[in-house]
C-alpha cells in the first residue's frame, strides 16, 4: 500500500483518483470473497412430512357397581357333565 501511496502522489488528480477507484474495486471483491468463504453453504431442502390427525376421546366416568349379595343363593349340589361320547370310545382304547 506504500508503494502505490508513493506512485499516487507524484501524479497528477485524475489518476489518483482512478487509483482510488481501483483500490475500493479491489478491496470490495476481496471483502465479497472474504464473506463468501466465511459464510457456510447451505441448501434448503424442503420436505413434506404427514402429521396424524389425533382424536380427542373422552373418558366418560364408570359407575362402580357393587353386587349387594355375593353368596350363592342356590345350594343345590354341582355335579359334573359326563364325558361326551367320543371322549368315552378314546378312554376305552387307553
């Protein structure tokens, strides 16, 4: 920068001015490639993605019902069922 300071002022106006106007071109593309490098790329990527509808269900409250007799009322004896008839032929055979 020294060096281009030294030529500049030896000359006349107009080139100090085209001068100037080479160094601001100068340092704004490097200031631009100085950004362009910093800054990351990135690609937007867009995506359709479904979303399940929810249902809203409600809890209706339960009535508890308590049975007001849990005795057997009927005493009569439990006998069991006999075999049905294909289950007698198969115990035969054994």
């Amino acid at each position: 920068m020294n060096a281009i300071r030294s030529e500049i002022e030896r000359v006349d106006d107009e080139t100090k001015w085209a001068a100037l106007e080479l160094m601001l071109n100068t340092s704004s593309s490097v200031v631009a490639l100085a950004k362009k490098m910093a800054k990351p790329e990135t690609k937007t990527v867009t995506r359709t993605v479904a979303v399940p509808k929810t249902e809203i269900v409600t809890q209706q409250p339960q009535q508890q019902t308590t049975p007001k007799d849990t005795e057997r009322k009927d005493f009569t004896p439990i006998r069991p069922q006999p075999p049905l008839p294909n289950q007698q032929d198969d115990r035969e055979k054994r």
